[in-house]
C-alpha cells in the first residue's frame, strides 16, 4: 500500500533534523521548471502565483538563489502547512520514520512525486497553475501519466489523502489493476455531510500518523482511524471512498 498526499503552499529549510536520502526521481524535469519560471517577468510570476506582494517577493529571492541538488531538507520536513503539523513527523520514532519512508508519497506541482527523504528546497508551483513547459499547456499536460506511472509501479492500492487538485494526476491514470481510495473527511452541517477544509488537513495528517504509528499494511486497515473525533461511516462508504464523520462533541481539533 501507498499513501499519497498534497504538499503545503508554506515551506520551511530544515538540513539538520533528518538527513536526505535522495533526490527527487524527477529532478531534471524539476530543473526545466524552474528555468521556465526564471524565464518569466515578475509580474507573470505574481500572477502565477495567485498571492499577495510578500509572499511573491519571498518566492522572488528563493527563484533566485535556489539550487536543487544543494542545501536540501527532506520533503517529509519542508512542508509546514496544516496537515504536516498535525502529523508532527519531527517527532516520529526511527521506526516511524521507516514506515513513511516505504508507503508515504507526496505529489508536487514543481517536483511530481517525492518520497519523504527526497532532498527539496522551498518553491511556490500548484499544480493547477496554468505554466506552459515543453510544449504541455499546463502543469497537468506536463506531467502526463508520469507521477502515476512512478506511483503505481510495483503498488497495486493507493490510499488517496491528496486534494482532488493533486490526486486527479494519479487517478486517471489508475492503472485497471489497481485500487484507489479516497478518504473524506466530512461532519453533519444541518442534515448534510460536509467537508470543512481545515478539519480535512489536520485529519488527513493525522491519519498518515495513525497509519504509521499502527503499522498498517492494507486499505483495510485504514477503516480503524478514530482520531479526533472521526469515525468510520459505512453506509456512507463505497468501494472506493472510506468516509470518517467527526463528532463535534468530540475531543478538541489541536495541532501537535
């Protein structure tokens, strides 16, 4: 089994708590982004980027100094948007660690598919950015079938904890042999159930912290997450889709 799941638009530099393993398997396609995005104007970068004068004036000095095979921080420590600190993997036990290491797999618009101790460095590049490279209209046409290809190789289930802005690079290239399984994480609102997008991010870290921390090894044993206050909905489920309710009675939504 595979995990797979979005990164964060916040970033961090970390070359000391954990040693990279690797570089990313992508990296020269990394390399023909990131000379695409030197190529643009700031304006067509602010644009891009869809953010406010700071935070493109801080993407502005990372695109000119970032090197990609140096001064790297593990992917698994890079990413500081919700879902990772709830997941907190800077306090993962080596066996933890370990278990990541195999099963969790991080998609990316600007690297495509990173395992956990892949050495990266701090970039701004959704995936649904609409950045024409090598002929592709988009980032989606850029990668093509490639992520999945990576992804499925030698894996026939994936549990699928990624945006659907992510996971859609994966999915429609599932290979008719393979097995994917969204998780939604959803509460009652008024008769209905509905997703609340900072839940989602915290329960999302915290399942891959359950999944590594219990030792799971097939979907299945996914069903058992009963972490801040979600539960297993089975008739709300299908095949391809676990459904976990919150209990707004439940414990406090804390992040580590």
């Amino acid at each position: 089994m595979r995990i797979i799941l979005s990164p964060a638009k916040q970033m961090v530099t970390d070359t000391d708590s954990l040693a990279c393993t690797g570089l990313p398997r992508f990296l020269p396609r990394a390399e023909r982004l990131l000379a695409a995005l030197r190529a643009m104007t700031p304006q067509q970068r602010r644009t891009l980027w869809h953010c406010s004068d700071k935070i493109a004036a801080e993407n502005e000095q990372r695109l000119r100094t970032a090197d990609l095979r140096r001064g790297l921080t593990p992917a698994l420590l890079a990413y500081d948007g919700i879902q990772y600190k709830t997941m907190a993997p800077g306090v993962f036990t080596a066996g933890q660690l370990d278990y990541v290491g195999q099963h969790l797999r991080i998609l990316s618009g600007f690297y495509g598919i990173l395992r956990p101790f892949d050495g990266v460095v701090p970039y701004r590049l959704e995936m649904q950015a609409k950045l024409s490279v090598d002929g592709a209209r988009d980032l989606y046409g850029f990668w093509g079938d490639a992520i999945a290809a990576d992804l499925f190789d030698g894996c026939g289930e994936v549990l699928d904890l990624a945006s659907r802005e992510y996971s859609r690079c994966v999915t429609r290239y599932r290979p008719a042999s393979a097995r994917v399984v969204e998780c939604r994480f959803v509460e009652d609102v008024g008769g209905r159930l509905a997703e609340k997008g900072t839940y989602c991010k915290m329960a999302r870290g915290e399942m891959v912290r359950y999944l590594a921390e219990t030792g799971a090894r097939s979907l299945e044993d996914a069903k058992n997450f009963d972490r801040l206050g979600y539960r297993f909905l089975p008739e709300a489920s299908a095949g391809d889709c676990y459904v976990f309710q919150r209990d707004p009675d439940g414990p406090p939504m804390r992040r580590r």
